[in-house]
C-alpha cells in the first residue's frame, strides 16, 4: 500500500513538472478589457516577465509569492462602492499612474492618453 502511494506521488509530482514546463500554468500573454470608450489590450507577459514588474505592483491583495488570487473586477466593480474605488478609477490610477511615474523618471514607458490605450472597433 506505502508503495503504491509514493507511485502515486511520483507520477503527480511528474506531471505537475510537465505541465510547469510547458507554460500550462504561465501568465496570459495578452489581457483585453471591455471598456465603452473601446478595448483596452494589456500586455501580460512584457509587463511580468521583460519588464520584471512585481506581480504584487498590480495584485495588491495576493501575498508575496502568490501567483493567483482574486481579480481586479471581483472587487472593482463599475461604481465607487464605500472605500473601493471603481475599475475605471483603479485602473486609471495604477496603469496610467505607473506610465506617468515612468516618463517622469525618463523611463521607458506606456501609454497615458487615452486614445492610445482605449480602442474602438473599426
């Protein structure tokens, strides 16, 4: 019986290793948001992995260490509600937020007008 368990275990163990490999569990490449001014595409990978932001920089409820939790819209929701600002207003003040700071230390950085992140259907 002991035997057939650490079988076990070795077999998970092994499968869990081949699917970490193979990116199964790795972030999204891209991230698109509806908004009504137009979809905003947010690029994932190149924030995580080329621009090595901390996944806790936009994540602020997950521990350290964490690779999943709770998304922004479980708390963000369309309004304002108590202390919780709105998804607009989140995301306006983390996303644009850290591009301003980027630019203002003459950084590279993204966008911040808003035609260059929202965008309509053609």
């Amino acid at each position: 019986m002991e035997k057939r368990l650490i079988g076990m275990e070795v077999f998970v163990g092994f499968v869990l290793s081949i699917l970490i490999v193979s990116g199964v569990f790795a972030a999204k490449e891209e991230i698109v948001f509806e908004a009504s001014n137009g979809k905003v595409t947010f690029t994932h990978k190149k924030h995580n992995e080329i621009l090595k932001i901390e996944c806790l920089k936009c994540h602020h409820t997950w521990k350290q260490g964490e690779t999943t939790g709770k998304l922004c819209r479980e708390c963000h929701k369309a309004a304002t509600e108590g202390g919780t600002p709105s998804l607009k207003d989140a995301s306006h003040k983390n996303c644009r937020g850290c591009h301003d700071e980027a630019k203002k230390a003459n950084k590279a950085a993204g966008p911040t007008g808003c035609t260059q992140c929202h965008v309509k259907a053609k």
